[in-house]
C-alpha cells in the first residue's frame, strides 16, 4: 500500500486556523516549544475530519490506533500571545502499517513560517500489536477533502504556500 494513489495527492495541504492563547506562552511572552506538536495533532485531527473520519472511527470502529513512533520540529521564528496561526497538515507517506504526515505552521499576519516539522505513526490493535491500516482509512488519508479548511474554504497546493 506503499503510495497508491497519485503523488499529486500528497501534495494537499489542509489548513486550519488558530489563535495563540495565553497559556501557550512561557514567561517572556513566547510560545513554549512544546506546543507546536500539540499544534501539529490538531491539525492532524482536522486533516482526517475534512475526510470524513476520525481517530474516533478508527479505535471504536476497527480497534486501530495511530501512535506517535517520532516527531520533528524546526523552529523558525517565534509566535507571541495573540497571534493567528495556520496550521498545513498533508500526508507525506502512507505505508501498509504506518504513515507519516508533514505540516507547516504560518503566522496569518506576515505569512511567516514560524515552523515546520513532521510526525510518524505505526498502527497498532488494542494490545500494542502493530497492524495494517484499515483499507477504507487508508484510502480516506489519500482522497481529496469532503469538507472545507478552517481557513479560507479552500484547500490550498504546496506551490501557493506563503514563502
């Protein structure tokens, strides 16, 4: 199941807004470095959702969790209190038993991108026991979204992407 689909699937971004809260900064008013791959999750979570799925489907549904086997981040300029946020989330790689996403974050304001990085997941069964990926979540991962962005309504190709 190694990249069934075309590669220009891989190419599409989803995009979803948010807004730096309060909390998310450490005492010098800065985002705490851990949060961007709290970040990167929710735009994960959005990416499935704008494919008509859910982690939620995959555990109650086919008892297939994706769990985390490595994270990046690279840091590129930091994010304050009150800034919007674009959360770019694409799959980078879709395997028999894992798969691997790519995101970017941009600051809405300038276009910046504070950050970037990239997240690998094994699919295991209620035990622990890596496993296939459901066919029909597989394909979702690879399809075109059903539902809008939580920015502009569009989702947007890697070549438009802020610089």
């Amino acid at each position: 199941m190694t990249s069934p689909a075309p590669e220009d699937v891989f190419g599409i971004w989803h995009e979803t807004l948010l807004r730096v809260r309060y909390a998310e900064t450490d005492k010098m008013g800065i985002v705490y470095y851990a949060n961007y791959l709290v970040w990167f999750e929710i735009g994960r979570t959005e990416y499935c959702r704008a494919r008509g799925f859910s982690y939620r489907d995959m555990e109650e549904d086919d008892e297939s969790f994706l769990v985390v086997a490595e994270s990046y981040c690279r840091y590129k300029a930091p994010c304050y209190y009150d800034d919007e946020l674009i959360i770019r989330t694409h799959v980078t790689e879709l395997r028999r038993r894992s798969v691997r996403f790519g995101y970017e974050i941009v600051r809405a304001a300038d276009g910046q991108v504070v950050a970037e990085g990239e997240t690998g997941h094994v699919v295991t069964d209620p035990n622990g026991r890596v496993r296939s990926v459901p066919e029909h979540f597989a394909q979702g991962l690879l399809a075109a979204p059903i539902l809008k962005s939580h920015l502009s309504g569009a989702v947007v190709p890697k070549e438009s992407a802020p610089e």
